[in-house]
C-alpha cells in the first residue's frame, strides 16, 4: 500500500493501488544456502525469526502508546527496534489472556475434523452416480490440504504445541507423511530462510516459486496440476543434504502416505485399475493447487525487495514485503488465516497459531496504521490480474533493489 505523507520511507516504483515494482529474478538466483551456512549480515534477530515467544504478562502502563519509544530515545536504529518492541508487548498481552483452545484447541479441531471426514470421502467414492462420487473427491480434496498445507505449516512453526518435542513429531507426521516432503528441509527453507530474511534478494525472495522458462497462462493455470508429482520429486533430490537417518525416516514415511492413499483407493473406495487410483489421487491432491500457488506468490512477490546488507529492521521489513489477502472460507479452512487474511500477523509473530494470527489481527492493525507504517491488503481478483498483465516483470526478470530512505 501506498505510504502516507510523512512517512519515513519511499521505495521505487510505488504504484497507486498498493503495488510496487519489485520484480523477482529467475528461478535459480534465490535458492537459500546450505543447511548451517551462516546469514550474510551475521543477524541472528532477522534469522531466528521463529524465536519470538510470549513473555510474560504486562501491565496496562507497560504498553501504553509511546512507552517503549520514549524509552528509545532518537536514535533511528533504537526507534526501529522500539517500534517492535512496543507491538511485541501488545500482542503478549492478547496472547497472555487467551485460553489454550484458542492459542492451540481450534486449530487443532480443525486438523481433527478433517481426519474424521477421511472415511465419508473414501466411502463416497464408491458411488456410481456422479453426485456423491464428486463430493467424495471435493471431501478428500480438502481434506488432503488441510492436513498438508495447514498442518505442515502450522507444524514446521511449532504452533500446534507448546512442547517442542511433541512438535518434531507432529511436523514429521504432517510434512513427511501427509505431504511427502522432508521435514528438516521444509521447516529450515520457510522458516529460517523465508521468515528469517522475507524479500531479502537471494535468501527469502521466493524465487523457489518462479519457472520463468514457462509462459504466464500455463504457469498460472496448468502448471500448478503438477505440483502433486513435483513434491516429491524435489524432496528427494533435497535429502541430499540430511543425515542418513533423516533421510530413511523421510523416505519410509513419504512411501507409507502415498501408499495409504492408494491402498484405501483400491480396498475401500473401489476402484478396478492402479492408473484409475492413481488418477484419482492426482485429483485430489491437485485439487486446491492453483490457489496454492497463486498465495504463495501473490503475498510477497511485486511488493519491495532488499539486499541482503540494506534491508530494513525487521518490523519494516513484514511491513513492506507482506500482503494480506481478504477471509475466504474454503482457503481460511483448508491454508489457514496465517496464509490468507492474516499473512502479515504471521511473519511479525511466526510461533502463533492461526487463530492467534486472527485474533491479534485487530492490534497489528492497527498499530502499524498509527505508526504511519505499511498494512499492505489486496484482493485475489486483483492479484491474479496484477501477475497475468505483469507476468514478465514480476515472475522472470530480475527485481530491482528497494531504495530506502531514512528507515536504517
């Protein structure tokens, strides 16, 4: 969104209409460095972006307007860090005075919920009429992403639990058998990479979702059928850089998923053939792939992008580089608020759940608007004709740095 007169920074290319042109690169250019390379900057606070956690409870005259940055003095670096001080202690207060069921408990049902519809949507399946047939593959459609898109995401952050080891266990259920991907790799690309340093050229930038030898049609529209395929391709050819036992569990897990899936498939659903299973599961888990991958692009990528030694201090750098999408219900269901509605929420405070993103929604709002600071908003419908008229730009040539002013 545009910056209000006033505000500390201007950046190049501001649009009108809340777009600016930070063009992404090819893939390639961005793709994080390996597992224990240390961060270009040295900044462990940018990078253990997932070490934020709730502190203690506060007082009313602790998070009075203006009380940490008073303390703050006039230094700009001190201002900066102040700034999300002062929102951090806001939100330790809702979350301080929120109950387990809404830090963890409806989540939680949610993922429960969907396990519970597995056997209705297996059961439809064997109908021949087409009606319960297509509400079978709607049911495992949306099932399969919830537990593969919410519940990885919600588990490679540690939101599901607040035991650590129980969440090991919970991000190797969801990411490696539900979603067959590699759990070390997946919570260490998104979480320290993409969180750590979001828009940062050649760390967090995205580019891993850009296929620039493909035109913007078959990118947008067909490519993304794929992705059921490509998963677990690129999961294999990332246990490379595990540990063997990492790898065998990986393996042993992704196998024992998608053969469940298709077990259940021929012995409960009915199906005559193995190519007809395996089509089936192709449909079902390409089922909400395009909004897939149209989220995980349109929430960074056409919004401002740093070099790795002149990016802004972390509340600026979510600020600016993070969009909210509006509520959907089939998307809030299946993704969950941290990837839609809630997108900026969720990158200031990663370790929350999405209902905790929803519910401090309100402050974080609210207080980046008082600071004069961005809350980047914008519709699907307007996203999607942003990338189809812009694809070029945005999706295959290289982004031009942010030029800031007075931020740093």
């Amino acid at each position: 969104m545009p910056l209000e007169d006033g505000d500390p920074a201007r950046w190049r290319g501001q649009q009108v209409n809340g777009e600016v042109s930070g063009t992404p690169h090819p893939r390639g250019t961005g793709d994080p460095p390996p597992r224990g390379t240390a961060a270009p900057d040295g900044s462990r606070r940018e990078a253990m972006a997932e070490d934020w956690e709730p502190g203690p409870a506060l007082g009313d005259s602790d998070v009075t307007p203006g009380g940490v940055l008073q303390r703050a003095g006039q230094d700009p670096g001190r201002r900066e860090e102040a700034l999300m001080a002062e929102l951090s202690e806001l939100v330790q207060k809702v979350v301080k005075s929120s109950s387990w069921w809404e830090r963890h408990g409806v989540d939680i049902s949610i993922l429960a919920c969907s396990f519970l519809l597995l056997p209705a949507g297996f059961l439809c399946l064997r109908s021949a009429q087409a009606i319960p047939f297509l509400a079978g593959v709607l049911t495992l459609g949306v099932v399969h992403h919830t537990l593969t898109v919410k519940g990885s995401h919600l588990a490679s952050h540690n939101a599901l639990t607040e035991s650590k080891s129980w969440g090991k266990v919970w991000a190797v259920f969801f990411i490696e058998l539900c979603s067959a991907f590699t759990a070390e790799q997946a919570t260490y690309n998104h979480v320290k990479i993409h969180h750590g340093y979001t828009n940062v050229i050649g760390l967090g930038d995205s580019s891993t979702w850009k296929l620039p030898f493909l035109n913007r049609y078959i990118y947008m529209f067909i490519a993304p059928l794929t992705v059921p395929i490509i998963t677990p391709l690129v999961a294999l050819d990332l246990l490379r850089n595990v540990e063997w036992k990492a790898a065998l569990r990986t393996l042993c897990c992704m196998f024992l998923g998608l053969y469940c899936h298709y077990w259940l498939l021929l012995n409960v659903s009915g199906f005559q053939s193995p190519w007809s299973a395996l089509l089936c599961m192709l449909l079902t888990r390409s089922l909400l792939a395009h909004p897939y991958i149209h989220v995980n692009i349109f929430q960074h990528i056409g919004l401002p992008m740093f070099a790795a030694d002149r990016k802004p201090k972390r509340i600026h750098l979510m600020s600016l580089g993070v969009l909210n999408l509006p509520r959907n219900a089939l998307l809030d269901w299946s993704f969950g608020h941290s990837l839609i509605s809630c997108h900026v929420e969720h990158h200031l405070f990663p370790s929350l759940s999405d209902n905790m993103c929803l519910k401090i929604k309100p402050v974080v709002s609210q207080y980046l608007k008082q600071k004069k600071l961005p809350y980047n908003e914008d519709t699907y419908a307007s996203r999607l004709r942003l990338f189809l008229q812009r694809y070029e730009e945005l999706m295959v040539h290289a982004p031009p740095i942010t030029e800031l002013v007075g931020i740093q």
